[in-house]
C-alpha cells in the first residue's frame, strides 16, 4: 500500500518516537514535536505507541490512498475532508482506496499527526523513521514533496470490523460513503491544550542563579512570545531580556530537548526535538517531559509564561501521564476490537 503525495501543506514531516542514544555521536534525537498525540494516532489505529505517522505543521498536505487505509488524526484542530465529507478527529476513521483527503489549516494548535494503521514502513536510519529536518537524517531526510510516496502495510482488517462491513457495502441505491468513522472517541480535551493562558512549567536550569534579580522574575513571570522564526530546531521567544549577574565563559555541554538556552542577545531559546547535542549559552531553565506537546502546539505570536517548579513535581506528573495513557491505551485496545 502506499500513500500518495498530492500536494505537501507547509511541513509534513515523516516522526516516529525518534532515535534516542546517539547524542554522544552529535545525532539528535529528533520524532514528534507533541509525543502525546503521536502516541494517541498510533493507539487509535492499532499501532505501536512509537510507530511512524506523520506531523503536519500550522497547514495540511493533500493525500491519495491507493488503497483502503485505517487512520486517525490527533493534535491540533486541522480541517480535513475527504471528497465532500468532513474526517472526524481523534477516533478510528476507514479510508476507502482511491480516496483523497485534504488537509487545510489549523484553526487552533500547531501540529496534528495522521497515523495509518500498520505504520509507514520506511527503512529505518538509526534505529528510527523520522525526519530531522536539520540535520538532514532520515529514510525522508527531508518535509514531504508533491508525487513522493510512502510505502505502508496493508490495513489491518482484524479492527474495527464494523467500518470494514460499511464500506464493503453493495450501496446499490446510494452512493458508498469514501470514509467511515467510529462512534466512539478520545476525548481531546484531556489531552490536547493549545491555550496560551496556560503556564508551561520549567525547572530552573543551571546557571538561573547567574541571572540578575530582575532577569529571574521575569523569567517565571513575564510573558514571551513564540517568535516567527521558531522551528523543530528550537522555539525562540521574544519579549523582555534577560540579563546575566556577571559575564560567563562556558564550554560546550550537554543540551535537550526542553533546555533553556540565553544566548547573548538575552532571549530564551526553548530547544526542541530537532535541537543540538551540546550547547554553549548558559542553561537558565527546563521545560518539564510532560509540557513539551503543550509548547509544541504554541503557534508564532501566541503568548508562553514559564511557571517554576522542581523535579520532583516534574516526575510526578510524568508518572501520572503515564499512567493515564496506559489506562487509555486498554480503553482504545477494547474498542477497537469491538467496533
């Protein structure tokens, strides 16, 4: 089976969970800007959490199925349609093969992710299927194009058998429907939170205590904005500056993804999936796991307030959306046995 690229959206980018364990060799690890949403796609179509699936950014591609395909959209808000039917988000959704869906904008959010049931199956490149777009790395070393194509396993039809007997349908009297959606859903709200109100908490880095008194109010407190020129390198904020104490001379050292940099000009660098290794600027702060999807789904001049907290709470929280995603996961394995 493979998907056929009509058209590309902004930055359609093929992620998986991303290739962890090759920092010391100057490879990042790259994968899906909101980790969440990838592994919210892949439970709803039967996949592993970590398969790969696609992330779109801020405006969608335009997709050919050259054959029937289970799928399923997370993350931000996207218009999506398949011929002239809307493509619900955030459940199981049957694609019937020669269909075309297009994507449009994203009325909230930033990145949403379309996974197809048996994964894209493209070689892996250290161990992983994604794009660093950067660094040039990845079976696609690059954002999708017009008329490329991705290889997939067929669609599984031991799920969701009830949408496989709507489509199989004779539809002698009417037209036989392009798509078919479960009744059933994840609820988005509880996952999915675009709201720039909503603080995104950090822990203070390293050299936070090097900031002047000023500087560290403003940084857990103050408002930034996503800056225009922000990527999957990193986020760049705009807003107050900061300030240093006294001048630092620092080496190279390890950096990741949720590390605050300062660079010199004294505005916040937020590092994200496609960041550096290592890293000279000093380290004033760090995002915790569980906010990066949240960060992720800012768009460009949308508000960000950093709220302090400590690693204990950070590790809290991480076990608790753990948790909360296992308990999701047996709902969703249930579901689809039965739908």
């Amino acid at each position: 089976m493979n998907i056929r690229v009509l058209a590309p959206g902004l930055l359609t980018t093929v992620q998986d969970g991303g290739r962890p364990g090759h920092a010391a060799s100057g490879v990042g690890r790259a994968g899906a800007m909101d980790p969440v949403a990838l592994r919210i796609a892949n439970l709803l179509v039967g996949n592993a959490e970590d398969a790969a699936a696609l992330e779109i950014t801020l405006r969608g591609p335009r997709l050919r199925f050259d054959d029937d395909a289970l799928v399923a959209i997370t993350g931000a808000e996207i218009d999506a349609v398949c011929g002239e039917q809307p493509l619900p988000a955030w459940r199981p959704v049957l694609v019937r093969a020669g269909s075309d869906i297009a994507f449009g904008g994203m009325p909230r959010g930033a990145r949403a992710c379309l996974a197809i049931a048996g994964g894209i199956t493209l070689p892996l490149v250290l161990g992983s299927r994604s794009t660093d777009v950067n660094a040039g790395i990845g079976p696609f070393p690059r954002p999708l194009a017009a008329n490329d194509a991705l290889p997939c396993a067929p669609a599984p039809r031991n799920l969701c058998g009830g949408l496989w007997r709507v489509l199989d349908a004779p539809g002698r009297k009417t037209r036989r429907p392009k798509i078919a959606a479960t009744s059933w859903s994840v609820d988005p709200e509880n996952w999915f939170d675009y709201a720039s109100e909503r603080p995104i908490r950090a822990i203070a880095g390293t050299h936070f205590e090097m900031l002047d008194v000023d500087s560290r109010r403003r940084l857990f407190g103050a408002d930034f904005r996503i800056g225009i020129d922000s990527n999957r390198v990193g986020c760049r904020l705009e807003g107050p500056a900061l300030a240093l104490r006294t001048k630092l001379e620092l080496i190279s050292t390890g950096v990741a993804n949720g590390t605050v940099q300062l660079p010199p000009a004294g505005t916040p660098i937020v590092l994200a999936a496609e960041g550096p290794t290592t890293g000279g600027y000093p380290r004033v702060a760090h995002v915790i796991a569980v906010d990066h999807g949240h960060l992720a789904q800012r768009r460009p001049g949308d508000v960000v307030r950093f709220a302090q907290t400590d690693l204990e709470d950070a590790q809290m929280r991480y076990i608790e959306r753990e948790r909360a995603l296992a308990r999701l996961a047996m709902y969703v394995r249930e579901r689809l046995r039965h739908s």
